[in-house]
C-alpha cells in the first residue's frame, strides 16, 4: 500500500531544485499508487574515490525518501563509465583509472552507501555487465543518438572548445554510457546533482528511441562546502567525510559559515521544513543565535552515521577543545626534529604554516601556545628532543610531536 500522492510528493520534492519534466513525475507516482508497481529510482555513481562525504549524501538521502515510500532503487556502479571519465564541469580530461582501481574503491563506496540508504530495497548493478559485450556495431549505433553540435552546446565543452583545451572522443561517450546505462535497466527516476542535466537527459533520449517510457530527471542542489564559496570537494578541503570522527564531524558542522544554516538543515537532516523556516525566522529576528542552530544541527547530522549518544559526547568534548582540556581527533602527529631550533622554523618543518610570514603574524597575534603557553618570539630557540610536546595553532589547529623511534 503505497502513501497518497501528496504525500509522496511533500517529502520527495523537498529540496529539489527541478523535474524534468514535473507533471510526468506526479503521473508515474499516480500510477504506481494505482497499480501497486513500485517505481525504479536510479542512481549512476562512479567510484573514482573510496571515500564519501556530505555533497554526495545530499541525493543519497533522496534515494532513501523513495525507499520510505516502498520504491526501488538501482544502483548503477560504473566499473566502464569511471574508466571515461565524466567530463561535467571539467576544464580538462579526467585521468582515466584501471578497471581494478575502480572495483577497489566500489567496496568502500558501498559501506558508505548502506548508511544511508536500505540495502534491503537496492539492487546493485555494475555497467560492465553490458558494455564489456557491446558490439562495434552496437557503439556506433548509440553514436548516433547525438550529434557533435549538441555535445558542444554543453558549456563545460563549449569553455574548452573556445580556449583552445583539448576534447578527446573518449569523452563525448560518457553521457551516451549513462544514457545507456537508464535503457537497460528500465529506469522511472533518475537522481542526480545540477550538474548532471545533460547526461540524466541522454538516458529520456535514448529510452524514447528505443520505445521505453522516459525517466524523469530529479535534480538536487550541490552542498557548498564548510568554506562557504564552493561545493563540497576533497580536492579543495571543505569537506566532512561520513567516516570521520564524530567530534571532528561535530566540529565542522558547527564551525560553518551563518548562510549556510538553511541549506543543510534541508538537505541534510529530515526536520520538518515549518520547523527549519521557524529557526531560519528567528535567526533572522535576531531571537536566535545562529550558533544555538548550528549546534543543533551538527548533532542531528553527527547522530545520523554515530548515534546519538556520540553526537553528544561530540558536543561536549568541542566545548572541552575550546577551554584547552582536550585534544581533538583530527590532532596531526608529527615525528619531531632532533635538537634545538627556532620556534619559526619548527612550525614550518611540522606544515603548521606555508610560510614564515604567516606564521610569524600568528605568533605576533598570540595564535600559537606550546604545551599549553603562548609563544611570545617567533625566533626564540626550543629543545625538542627530550619530550613529547604539544603545539596549537590557533582554536583547533594540533599537532603532537613524538620522538623517532
């Protein structure tokens, strides 16, 4: 027995920035509902690295509200596609990996996957199993389902064509292979970030060709990452890996810029959305402190792959950071130098700073305390070879030097 449409639709449309095309999407659940028939919700990951953070839980936990309401999702691994290469939002060509590393990082990918969404409703499919046994004829008849025009009319290859960087052919594949990928397994739904358009397109393309009734593209915003300016990528450092430690979790989330409080209240936790506009209001009233809401919402998205028990401990060891009773989890532990030298030349040996500037300004600043005392004089001379010594760097930067063995 499937929920009332408007139902389904209150929860699976929350966030979603477009359908494509909407009132199709409001058909297949009408007939689903009708005749009992799940619909098929696909989501295309290609596992280029092991781990997963926020940006990419954000359609993940989308899977997870179709599940709720008792459909099927196909999890497409794309042991071929990931040896291409998505070329959405590149300025150059994505190195190609092995056929084995990208197996490799499927395991990991698919530990973290199950945190979130029910493996009991997920099928698991891996696109080699058709195209390692296409034939030529085969690639040059899903050639011919897109010209170069329309290619070059993606803007990611429009800026490289018109820069001079080159495209290889290779590329032009991809969001034909993903395309494919909806065809053969009789996708109704397909999830994907913005930047995903043209490719989940391909796939309503090639279905009509074939004479499959189309998927419908559900599109979610890309998670800006904990800096504030640009999506969530490891590459750039503002991310939160779903494996890290709850406290350094909880810190990350609690530490994010004011703008973004919203934003991941809606794509992150399942709190009402009355409930999220009410501290978005009071926020804004003035009535409210924003770090009460970050508060709260670090420990609803720390509780989600620690427990709750976790998120509180988290809790209080980050207001035990803060009074210099303890050591965070994410302290970096370096082997220390032998002998005496400046306190200058340390920080940059152990990669506290990338710069002596810097880190002189931060001395100067009292931003630096070894063993818990302030550091006056950035040339002052220190023994580190005799004891275990810890230097912070800042609120939370820690690093621990131990002896060689």
């Amino acid at each position: 027995m499937f929920a009332p449409l408007q139902e389904q639709l209150d929860t699976l449309l929350r966030g979603v920035i477009e359908i494509v095309p909407k009132e199709e999407l409001e058909a297949k659940l009408k007939k689903s509902i009708a005749t009992g028939k799940p619909l098929r919700i696909k989501l295309g990951v290609d596992p280029t690295a092991p781990d997963v953070h926020l940006g990419f839980t954000v359609v993940m936990r989308k899977l997870a509200q179709f599940q709720k309401f008792g459909h099927q999702v196909i999890l497409i691994v794309g042991d071929y596609t990931a040896t291409v290469g998505d070329p959405s939002g590149r300025s150059k060509a994505r190195p190609r990996l092995s056929h084995a590393e990208v197996l490799d990082n499927a395991k990991y990918y698919q530990e973290q996957f199950f945190k979130i969404v029910d493996r009991t409703r997920t099928e698991i499919v891996f696109n080699g199993t058709w195209f390692k046994t296409m034939s030529f004829d085969q690639v040059t008849k899903l050639l011919s389902q897109i010209t170069v025009a329309q290619m070059l009319e993606r803007e990611d290859f429009q800026n490289r064509y018109r820069t001079g960087n080159p495209i290889s052919l290779h590329e032009f594949m991809y969001p034909l292979m993903q395309g494919y990928d909806s065809l053969m397994i009789n996708a109704d739904v397909e999830i994907g970030g913005t930047d995903q358009k043209f490719n989940v397109l391909r796939g309503r393309d090639i279905q009509l060709a074939e004479g499959q009734e189309p998927q419908i593209g559900l599109f979610m915003p890309i998670l800006i990452g904990t800096d504030g300016k640009t999506k969530m990528s490891k590459s750039v450092g503002n991310y939160i890996g779903i494996n890290e430690p709850a406290d350094v979790m909880y810190h990350k989330v609690y530490t994010i810029p004011d703008a973004l409080i919203t934003d991941w209240y809606t794509l992150l936790t399942d709190l009402p959305s009355a409930e999220i506009a009410s501290l978005s209001a009071a926020i804004a009233a003035g009535t409210m402190h924003p770090n009460e809401a970050k508060h709260r919402l670090a420990l609803e998205i720390v509780s989600q792959y620690h427990g709750q028990e976790e998120a509180q401990r988290a809790a209080e060891k980050e207001r035990s950071v803060h009074s210099g009773d303890a050591i965070p989890s994410d302290a970096v532990v370096c082997v220390q130098p032998l002998g005496t030298q400046k306190v200058i030349d340390l920080l940059i040996a152990i990669g506290a700073f990338p710069s002596k500037g810097e880190a002189r300004r931060m001395v100067q600043n009292g931003g630096v305390k070894i063993d818990g005392e302030k550091v006056a004089d950035a040339n002052a001379d220190i023994d580190v070879s005799t004891k275990q010594i810890l230097i912070q760097v800042g609120k939370r930067g820690y690093f621990t030097l131990k002896s060689p063995d």
